[in-house]
C-alpha cells in the first residue's frame, strides 16, 4: 500500500505590508519604531526592517496627528471626529479621550516633562491640555487659518511655546503667563517647520514662500501685454522682477532673548522640515572635518548647522554665520525626482546619532548617514529605504543566485514604469527599485508614455479572449477607486476601440461586468462636468478683468486688423495713382512756365505729399 502524502502547514515568518498611507508619523525617542498613520488605523513599525509591531484599530477615521510621550509608553491621536485619544502602548488600549476642537487637529506636540500635550486645529487656536487630566491648561488665539507647526522649547527651563500658521506668522507664547510675547512677520506664506539651536537662544523658521508672488506677476503681465502698457525691454524687466520674487525662499533665524529678527538665509527650494545639527553628532564631526580639508575656517562658536529638504527631494546643509549651503546632494533618491510635487515631506534627525530619516511625497522613508569619502570628503548614504505603501502586489519572484532576494511587482499609481520592491531574505531589509513594464494585464495600469495607446494596443491584442473577462473585473475595481478611475476609463476606451461589439458580448458574465461599471462612470463624468462649469466663472471674471479676451472678439479683432491694414493699403496705391497722372497732366498743359513758379509749385506738392504723409501716418499709428 503506497504511503499517504499528508499536506503541509506553513508559519508565517515576518511579511511585507503597508504601513504608511501619508500624513502624520510619529518616531520614538530612542528612534526604535515609528507610529504611522494607515488607512483608518495606526501601525506600530520597527524602524530596522518594516515589520509591523502592533496595529491600533480606530472608529473609522483618518488620522490627522500623531504624538509621543517623551518616555515612548503613550501615543497621542487625533482625527476628523475632533476627538483627542490617549493609547497605552503596552496594552494599545484607549486609556483617555476628550474632544480637543471645533475643527480638524492638524498638528500635535508633547512637552519634555510629558505632562502637557499641545494641540493646533485648522480654526487657528492652538490648546494645551493636562494628559493626565484631560482638561485645558492655555488657550492660545491669534492666528487667521490653519496652524501647521508647534512646538514647545526642548529646555523645560524655558517656559516657551512656538506656533507658525498659514497666515505666514509665527507666534512666541509664554506658558507662564499665557500670554503672546512676539508676533514674527517676515515669512510670505505658510510656515512649515521650526527648529531650536543648540544653545536654545535661536529659532529657525521654514515655509513656503512662494506662490503668491508668482501668480500676481504672471497675470500682471498678461494684462499689460494685451493692453499695450508695456514695450519689449519693460515685458523683461517684469520676467526678471518675477523671477526675483520666485526665489524668495528662506529660513529665518530669531534671537529669543529679545524675539527680534537676526538673519535671512535663502535657501530656493520651497521647504518642508528644518533640523539642526548638534555638536558632537556625526553629522558634525563630518562637517568638522570637511571644513579643515576644505580650508575654510569656523566663524566662532555662534554659528549653527541645519539641514533643510523640501520639494527638490535633496539633502542640503548650511551654515547661519556665512549664509552658504555647505553640502548639496548630487540627485536626489526618490523615485521620479523630475516631478516637483513628489519631493520631501518632513524630515527627522534620530536619537543617538542613528542619521537622517526623510520622509517622501510617495510614503517612503529614507535613512541618511554621513560618511568619510576621500573625492567628496563629505557624502550622505543612503542607508535604508522603507516603502510604506504598495497598492497592489501582482506577482513576485525570486532573485539572485542564491535567490536571496524577493522581487514584489506592485502597480504603484504614482509610478510610470512598473515598480519592484525586493526583500533581502538574510538581511531581512527591503529595497526598492524601478523595472520596465511588462507586457501583461497586471502592467497595463502603468502605461504611461507618451505613446500609451500603441502600448496599450500591442498589450490589448496578446491577450487572449479568454482573459478578457479577468481584465474587466480588473477595470471595475479600479473605476471604484479616485485615484484609479481614469486609468480605468482609458482601458475600457482603448478595448472598446479594439473589439467589436459581437465580441465583446460574448464575454462570459459581461453584463454583470458593465452593470458594475456604469454607476461608477456616470458619477465620475459627472463630477467632470461639475468641474467643467465651475471654470465658465472663471472664464467670465477674466473676461470682465480684462485679462483674457473671448475668443470671438479676438478674432473679430484680428479680421478687422487685416481688412484695415489692406483698406489702407489699397488708399495708399490709389493716392500714389492720383498723385502721379496729375504730375503728368500739369506737365503737359504748361511746358513754358518758368523755372521759379515750376520750382515753387513743386515744393508746395512735395510739401503737400509730406503733410498727407505725416498725417495719414499717424491715423494709422
């Protein structure tokens, strides 16, 4: 009797998951693990090698702010419900929670002491609550729009609180006596981050000074080109003026002994984080170090080293004293750097001089380390690379000679090629890296070049009839999804334009297939058309500003030029005519009159001819 085969049970070991859908992220205080905001819920994630410690489940809401307590056992959050939640990590129960504000929490802050957590709402008040208590402690107001950044000072010494808003102001606040002690006005858009010097007499502010500027000009100068105000050199000088008001992007330091302005430091980069690099850090010695192989000797003790990232997706790093970027990286590690929007996000230094963390527009998170290079004497590697979100997994393999590696196709929707996260098994740590599509229906949702339709063609018609059905089912759940439908509506528009409709009815369960995709169409165009008539107010108050012309009245315009320059064109040969046969005619009736009244006459029709001319010149001016 032949032997029973029996099956066999497989242990999970540590897997690959999403833990990171964007927003707000929290790291601890010795720079172990990370809390971040997924979806609903909030995952607990080692920061060595993105294996998921815990998950905590909340009440169906996206989170909008994460803290930590300075001893790392509580975990502060905040959603859309307004409601403030207090976690024990040890238990991930919900030990406390009140609700903190009228509108969103966009940004949280714990003091050193752990016994205050603050709180900024997009009404523009910024709370302090008593954790153990749950009640209001301050209630700071003053700010006109959303507070995007807190903080409280590092020195439990000094009673100092920091709040910068979209208003483009950053507020100093006393704990002690509740009061605003200086309104800081030098940013011209939101403020993004802020950072203390090591000696705790130095603030540093980051925004986005930017859009404003631009926009203002660029319709300006629409207005005088039509107009006519402006002649070549003036247009010029108004695209350099503009470009002047572009770069003003900066980092501004204050001295907190008097809260008065100190110094500017233009940086050109829209910004996100600004960190400051203490004394004896890696960091520091590297640029210590570098400074001596450079030749370029330390301005004194009051000088300070930051680090600043933002929308060009690079490290770079300066120094206050002479206002010089001192290290810039060459290109930036990010997936597509040519897209501006996808840069940095918020930036990180870690505890214990483990590095840099970078956080990235397309939820990853970079690890910086310095390092001695003897060509560069200074270089940033990249030590890890954490990506928090995959979308889709489509298939996998194994890679390597000793398949060491796990290659993990995923339809990353910011991505125009196909995108391969791969685990090194031994090492358990993950990398990233970006692979040609591939000819499959999986790959089809990542097309997107320039010839996308050939593509998707040549892609369409190796699929088999049969598989058809599978690529349907694929259209319908991604036309359910924002960020998917238009890559929905593309295939389904490119198979209709390929099959007939005998063939494509004879696709099993296609009716139940189409009765999915019609819902979800017709609300997606309609929101288009909503889209669409919404521009025609547009339209018509720069119309009614006079900075765009209705295209009927431009042309109307143009056809009116050119029938008056030909009007004028045919009167001009006519004149000449006229002119020219009454020369003639006078000379041939009168050959015997003097030369004296022939020289006057003449100078009287050459004086005439001139002042038709003159005139007829300046009708047409």
């Amino acid at each position: 009797m032949a032997a029973l085969t029996l099956k066999k049970n497989y242990r999970c070991v540590p897997s690959l998951e999403q833990f990171y859908t964007g927003g707000p992220f929290a790291v601890s205080s010795d720079g172990s693990f990370i809390a971040c905001a997924c979806d609903e819920s909030i995952r607990i994630v080692d920061s060595s090698n993105a294996s998921i410690r815990s998950t905590i489940d909340s009440d169906s809401e996206a989170h909008t702010a994460l803290a930590l307590s300075p001893d790392d056992k509580l975990l502060f959050s905040a959603g859309h419900s307004h409601q403030i939640r207090v976690w024990d990590l040890s238990t991930l129960n919900n030990v406390r929670s009140w609700k903190g504000h009228n509108s969103p929490v966009m940004a949280m802050a714990c003091h050193v002491s752990g016994g205050l957590l603050a709180t900024a709402g997009a009404d523009g008040n910024v709370f302090v609550w008593d954790v153990d208590g749950g009640f209001c402690t301050h209630s700071f107001k003053g700010h006109k729009g959303v507070v995007s950044s807190i903080m409280f000072h590092p020195d439990p010494d000094k009673l100092l609180f920091f709040s910068g808003g979209a208003d483009a102001t950053v507020r100093v606040w006393d704990l002690l006596t509740k009061e605003c002690l200086a309104t800081l006005r030098k940013h011209e858009s939101a403020v993004t981050s802020m950072a203390i010097s090591e000696d705790g007499w130095i603030l540093l502010t980051a925004g986005r000074d930017k859009a404003w500027f631009n926009f203002y000009f660029y319709f300006f100068k629409i207005f005088a080109h039509r107009r006519g105000y402006f002649n070549t050199l003036m247009i010029l000088l108004l695209d350099i003026v503009q470009i002047h008001f572009l770069i003003l992007k900066v980092v501004n330091l204050w001295d907190l002994h008097d809260c008065g302005f100190k110094k500017t430091v233009l940086t050109y980069e829209v910004l996100e984080a600004v960190c400051t690099i203490r004394s004896g850090s890696p960091f520091a010695s590297s640029l210590a170090l570098f400074s001596q192989q450079s030749g370029k000797k330390a301005s004194g003790s009051s000088e300070i080293h930051f680090i600043t990232v933002g929308e060009r997706g690079i490290v770079r790093i300066w120094n206050s004293e002479r206002a010089v970027c001192l290290f810039e990286q060459k290109s930036s590690d990010i997936t597509d750097s040519s897209d501006m929007d996808r840069g940095f996000t918020s930036a990180v230094m870690l505890p214990f001089d483990q590095g840099l963390l970078c956080v990235t527009a397309d939820q990853q998170f970079l690890f910086y380390s310095p390092v001695e290079h003897p060509e560069e004497m200074f270089k940033l590697i990249l030590s890890r690379r954490l990506v928090g979100y995959n979308e889709e997994i489509v298939d996998m393999k194994f890679l390597g000679e000793e398949e060491q590696f796990l290659a993990v196709a995923t339809n990353l929707e910011q991505s125009e090629d196909l995108c391969f996260c791969y685990r090194d098994l031994e090492a358990n740590r993950y990398h990233l890296a970006l692979l040609p599509g591939i000819n499959s229906i999986h790959s089809l949702v990542l097309c997107r070049k320039r010839e996308a339709e050939n593509q998707m063609d040549k892609a369409l018609n190796a699929i088999g009839k049969g598989e058809f059905r599978l690529l349907f089912e694929y259209v319908r759940e991604w036309n359910t999804k924002p960020k998917l439908c238009h890559v929905a509506q593309f295939v389904l528009f490119r198979v209709f334009s390929i099959l007939p409709p005998t063939e494509i009815i004879e696709v099993k369960g296609i009716g139940e297939l189409l009765e999915g995709l019609i819902p979800y169409s017709h609300r997606h165009f309609s929101r288009i058309d909503r889209h669409v008539r919404s521009t025609f107010l547009l339209d018509y108050t720069l119309t009614g500003m006079s900075v765009i012309e209705p295209e009927n009245n431009a042309k109307e315009r143009e056809e009116d030029e050119s029938l008056m320059h030909s009007d004028v064109k045919d009167m001009d040969d006519m004149i000449l005519t006229e002119n020219f046969d009454s020369e003639q005619k006078q000379t041939s009736e009168e050959p015997k009159v003097s030369s004296k009244k022939r020289k006057s006459k003449k100078s009287k029709e050459s004086s005439s001819k001139k002042v038709k001319g003159v005139a007829y010149t300046k009708m047409i001016y």
